[in-house]
C-alpha cells in the first residue's frame, strides 16, 4: 500500500519548519508540504497522488472544512473512503510548544500514524434483531414524541397523569417499577400495584379513597393508603392492598428518575433528563442494531473459573456497560452488541481472553514505538537537541473528552499568549479504561520518560472520577521497585480552565521526570513472554500478563531493581504451600494456565511466570493449604533460575499402587481418605493382600471385580 505524507503550515499560523517536519518522516512513500495545503495546495496534492499511485494520505489538519476538502481530492481519485488519515499539527502541537518542539512532534505524531495503520485491524460487525417496543416511565413528553415510530408503553410509576394530553395514543400501565433486568432488546421491567387488571375504571374508590392515595389515570392506590370500609366499594374485586406484581417486555426504556447498575450506561436503557439526543438514540435503535465488533474473544484462555470455582473477574468486575455477564459461577459472556468500546475489559483481562480489534494492543505499541526518537541520532529532531523534543512522554489520551478538550486549551492559547505546555507525545484510545499495566510498562521499556494518563476525570461516561489513579498508584509502586521512581501520571484537563492542566502536566515531566536509563528507538515488542520456548502459552499475542512481563524484562536490562518482588503487579501471584496439602490434583486441575503441576516423585511444582494469580487453586483447595501473594517475584523467573521456570512449593510422598507400581496419590491423600470413609468400604475386599487405599484406580477396579467373581 502507497502512502503519501501531506504537511500544512495553515497559511503560516503553525509555528513548524515544514521542511524539518518533511526530514523527520519515515516509512512513507513521499512527503510534500504546502503553506495552505487544504486550497492552494490541493493541486499539488492532486498531482502527488497520481504521480506516486498513493492508497492512503496522512495529512496535517485538525479543521473539519480541510478534511472534508482531502476528503473530496482522494474520492476524485477513487481512494478508499477512509483512505484520508488526519495528524493535529496545531491546537495540541504548535499552538502549545515552541516551533521546534511542535515540528519534532508532528513529525513524530505522522510516523505513529502510518505505523497505526499498517496494523488497522479489518472492520467486522455485530447486530441483534429488536422490537419497537420502548418503555417510557413516568415521562408523557418522551411518550408523545415517540409515539409515530415506536409502540410506547407509557408506565405511570404510581403519578397520576389525568390531567396530561396528548397520551391517548400510548398504552397505559399502572404501578411502581421496582426492578429492571435485560439488555437491549430484552428487557424485563417488574411493576407492583395495589389495583389488578380487573379494573373497570368506575371510579368507585377514587371518590371514596383516602384523598391524595388514588390516581385517576390511570387507577391505583399509594403503598401507605389505609385499609377500611372503602375498600370494598370496588365492583370487581381489584382493590389488593398487599400489592401485586406483574412484568412487562420491551426493547428499549426510558426511565428519567431511575438509576443504571451499569455506571457508563448502557445500550437501550436511558436515565437521567430525556432530550432530543435521547430521543433519537431510541429511534435509531427500533427494530435491530448493526454496529462494529469491538472485541475479539478467546475463551478458550479465559481465567473466570473451571469445576463450579468462581476464579477471575476481572472483566465483569471493569465493565462499565453491563456488557460482561457471569449467567453461571465459572463462565463468563460477552454481550458485543452492548459494548460500548471503552476496553475496561480488555486492559484488566490478563489472559487476552478479551481484546480490543481497533485499536489493537498491537497497534498502540506500534504507535509508542514510532513516537519514541532514539537518543543518539544526529540532527534537528535529536532527543536532548534544544531543537527538538528533550523530555519524551508517552500520553494516552482519551478520544471522548479529554482530546477535545486539549484543542480547545490550544485555541485559548493562541488568543493567551501564555499556555504552553510539555510537547507530550499523544496517542489515541478510545477511553482511559483502554489503558493497562501492560501498556504503561511497554512504553516504558521502549525508552519513554514517564507515562501521562489523559482522561475525562469527573465528566467521565465509564469510570467516574479519576478513574486511572488505582492504577497510576499502583504503577508506580511497580516503577519504584524497578529502579526507575515514579513515571506515571493521570491528568484530566477541565472545560474552560487549561491552566491547572498546564500546572499540573509541567510539574509532572519538568519536575518530576529524570531522563530514563532505558534507550528509546529501536525496540519492537513481540508482545509475548515466551518467544523462546518450545512450550508457549497458548495465549494470544499482546495479553496482558505475557506483554507486561516482555516489558518488564526490557526494562530490567537497564536498570538495577531495588527490590526482589516488584508489587503493584497484580496479575503476578506467588504460591505458597502450607504442610496442609495432601498433593491433591485439584489446584493443577483448576489452573486455567498449567503454571501448577504435580510430580510423581510427590512434589508440587509451580511456575511463577505463567501464573496470573486468578486465585482459582487457592480458592478451590480442598484443604485450604495454598496462599497467594500480590507481585512479580524475580528470583522465580527461569532466567533467575538457570532457565528452570517450575520451583517446588511443597513436597509429599507419594503412593505407588501395590499391583502396578504406578505412583497414583500422595500418602496423606489416601490417609485422609481412609481415615473418613474407611469403616464404609471395609470388606469390599477380604481375601485382598492390602487395603483397598493401595491400589490406583485400575487395579481397584480390576481387584473388586475379581474379589465379587470369586464370591
């Protein structure tokens, strides 16, 4: 695929030297530049196009209007529809640093570009069949203005609506909702009344009820109404103070006064204030869904349990959606059409059972690479050059708020005067809850100086408030213990006031950032843990456990860690065996990652390297026997060991069967098992040599069949 590398300096706005910025790219098949690239040089670009046969074109602008204009260019030349990539070059570049800064990082952010691209994953969709059946509570001008398209049950939720026009053309359900269940498309909302589908709406008890405990419209009792003679006003019996309940299926709701278990909402259901935006949500959404698949799945690796064990749930634990269910204790399904794209789950699976397609784990690390300059080049883009980038920070920023909000800071500068701020090296996500510890880690190893989280904070639509700060804490814990002190930080930069921003980024990489003993350029990630071994994992490339640990052995070739076990890595579990154990095969059965094995020389062995610390052995040990423990243990990594990756955790004879010799149990096993059900099987079989206990399994079997032959 031919690419083509378009630079603009907005008709001299952007303080950048075009042709340094032209120098600094690479991978491309043909750079230009232009004063006003989106009008005077659409020519130029044109004839670029058609004199190198490009398919895809990067191109400096942030200005929707330009786009469109490239956009229309490539569509004259029969490009692809979404050949036209964009690079902000000026509100989040050369509006906020100096000239030589914001042209090192346009040039920078157009590698990270085109090495994205090579690794876009190919679109794949999803879709789900839907009613239009749409629940509206308590909410008459949601009602009426759905009323053409959708067929809209207008639940009162105890109000009385007698005096409200225009619902005659919505159907009409008494009650209270006092629980809801679903997902889009199949949602299931309870009501509770204290009047039965036997009413006449004879009015009878509105006139003679307690005043202010009957609606008219439609016909119900408070839950605090007294009971009395008035009661038995009603002609068909439909008074039922003790209340009755009832469900109601729809595809969709509206519930303005109700809360969502879902904390960044979810697919079909809306609460809080309805607007039009609301509105056409519900409309777009009757009849069915087609949308992007956002995640590829894996199961087979998945660590949520096995044999009635609960396990990982880290998934279901970060889903801000509802999109991850556990409908039994060891399985776990994704509902992909009420995905939403944040990757909560796929930056806390450390299995890879769950990833992101787009963009990849592969992609982002693509992308870090190609931002980070290695130190000793020579020239106007060197690192530690006055001319160009000296700190270099990694920023995974936020493509919902935060983004938008970094350009509107960099228009407020252009009008200031007085906001600049460090040239951090932005990549894209599609919400902060994208970002792991395996992407903080990697961009460490491939040289980066310090890590900025860029997120929403309190505007956040997933995570709340400061969502990364867990994860910053616990990172840099990870970082200290390394060798390396704190590297990370999570900014989240307000509506209307860039200087805490400002103040807040500046302290971060001026002051708190020393330059990183790891050297950037050069270094690609293979994503995995076990390039080198003949048994790998068979998880997929870029999990979260192998990719953290790659990382973590880039890095640890540079630096001097200062402790043994490195904490705050907590998909890292140490196993800790107490004189309980009775070599069971139950933990090595349960391990969804084969890090546990026992011997037949009696001996349990355990591999701290594959170990996700699920917690599956520890909490199915019948005798409550293993602990584990928070962290990556270095002593424990087979490079630590000789190239020996399993270290025994505890060591038992084991029994070997008296007719076959085959070691088939430990002997505390077969002695506990005895000690409980030996008088239930004693004289199974008398004229047997030894006990039943010391047979294996075959040879018990073989034995009591001939022992009942001979009886």
């Amino acid at each position: 695929m031919n690419t083509g590398a378009f630079v603009c300096s907005c008709g001299g706005s952007c303080d950048i030297d075009l042709e340094a910025v032209r120098d600094g790219v690479d991978d491309v098949d043909v750079v230009a530049s232009s004063e006003l690239l989106c009008q005077d040089g659409l020519a130029g670009m044109s004839q670029v196009i058609e004199e190198y046969d490009l398919d895809q074109v990067i191109a400096t602008t942030p200005e929707p209007s330009c786009q469109d204009r490239i956009r229309g260019l490539a569509d004259e030349h029969d490009l692809h529809p979404e050949a036209s990539v964009f690079v902000d070059h000026r509100e989040t570049s050369a509006w906020v640093h100096d000239e030589a800064a914001a042209t090192d990082k346009t040039a920078r952010l157009i590698n990270a570009k085109q090495a994205g691209l090579r690794e876009e994953a190919p679109s794949r969709t999803v879709s789900k069949d839907a009613g239009n059946r749409v629940a509206v509570v308590g909410d008459p001008g949601a009602a009426r203005s759905l009323t053409d398209d959708a067929d809209v049950l207008f639940i009162a939720d105890g109000r009385d609506f007698a005096d409200v026009d225009g619902l005659g053309d919505v159907t009409m359900e008494r009650g209270r909702v006092v629980d809801i269940e679903g997902s889009y498309g199949e949602y299931e909302l309870t009501l509770e009344a204290r009047v039965t589908d036997d009413c006449i709406d004879c009015m009878d008890c509105v006139r003679e009820g307690p005043d202010g405990m009957v609606t008219e419209f439609p016909v119900d009792i408070h839950p605090d109404a007294p009971d009395g003679e008035w009661t038995n006003t009603c002609p068909t019996d439909a008074i039922d103070l003790d209340g009755v309940t009832r469900t109601v299926e729809v595809d969709q709701v509206i519930y303005p006064g109700g809360r969502d278990d879902a904390r960044g909402g979810r697919l079909g259901f809306y609460t809080g204030p309805v607007d039009a935006g609301t509105i056409a949500a519900v409309e777009s959404q009757l009849g069915g869904i087609e949308k992007p698949q956002f995640l590829d799945l894996e199961m087979d690796v998945c660590a949520a349990g096995a044999s009635s064990q609960e396990g990982c749930t880290a998934c279901v634990d970060a889903c801000p959606h509802g999109a991850v269910d556990r409908p039994t204790i060891d399985s776990v399904e994704f509902d992909e059409v009420a995905c939403e794209n944040c990757g909560a789950c796929t930056s806390s699976c450390p299995t890879g059972a769950t990833q992101l397609r787009e963009p990849s784990n592969r992609r982002l690390a693509r992308e870090v690479e190609a931002l980070l300059e290695d130190d000793t080049d020579e020239g106007l883009l060197s690192r530690g050059d006055s001319a160009g980038i000296d700190t270099q920070v990694i920023a995974f920023v936020c493509s919902e708020y935060a983004m938008d909000r970094l350009r509107a800071h960099g228009r407020k500068a252009v009008q200031s005067g007085d906001l600049d701020y460090p040239p951090i090296l932005p990549v894209s996500v599609n919400c902060t809850d994208t970002v792991g510890k395996a992407h903080v880690m990697h961009a460490l190893a491939a040289g980066a100086d310090g890590v900025a989280v860029v997120g929403c904070g309190g505007s956040c639509l997933h995570s709340g408030p400061d969502p990364k700060q867990e994860l910053v804490d616990r990172l840099n814990q990870a970082t200290t213990d390394l060798g390396l002190g704190d590297r990370v930080g999570f900014f989240a930069p307000e509506a209307g006031n860039p200087e805490a921003f400002v103040g807040s980024l500046s302290g971060f990489v001026e002051f708190g950032l020393d330059e990183t003993p790891i050297p950037a350029g050069g270094y690609e990630a293979t994503g995995r843990s076990d390039a080198d071994r003949e048994d790998p994992r068979p998880n997929p490339d870029f999990d979260s456990h192998g990719w953290t640990l790659e990382s973590v052995r880039a890095i640890l070739d540079h630096v001097e860690p200062e402790r043994e076990v490195i904490r705050g890595l907590k998909d890292f579990g140490v196993m800790d065996v107490n004189d309980a154990c009775t070599l069971t095969p139950t933990c090595t059965n349960l391990c969804p990652t084969d890090a546990i094995q026992r011997t037949g020389e009696g001996e349990l062995a355990f591999n701290h390297a594959d170990c996700v610390n699920c917690g599956l052995c520890e909490e199915g040990c019948p005798e409550t026997a293993i602990t584990m423990h928070d962290g990556l243990d270095l002593s424990l990594l087979p490079e630590n060991r000789g190239g020996e990756a399993w270290v025994t955790v505890h060591e038992g004879d084991m029994l070997e069967c008296v007719r076959c010799g085959k070691p088939f149990t430990s002997v505390a096993s077969a002695d506990k098992i005895e000690e409980e059900v030996g008088d239930q099987v004693e004289g199974l079989a008398p004229d047997a040599d030894h006990s039943v206990f010391e047979y294996c399994s075959d040879c018990r079997s073989r034995l009591l069949f001939d022992q009942g032959e001979k009886r």
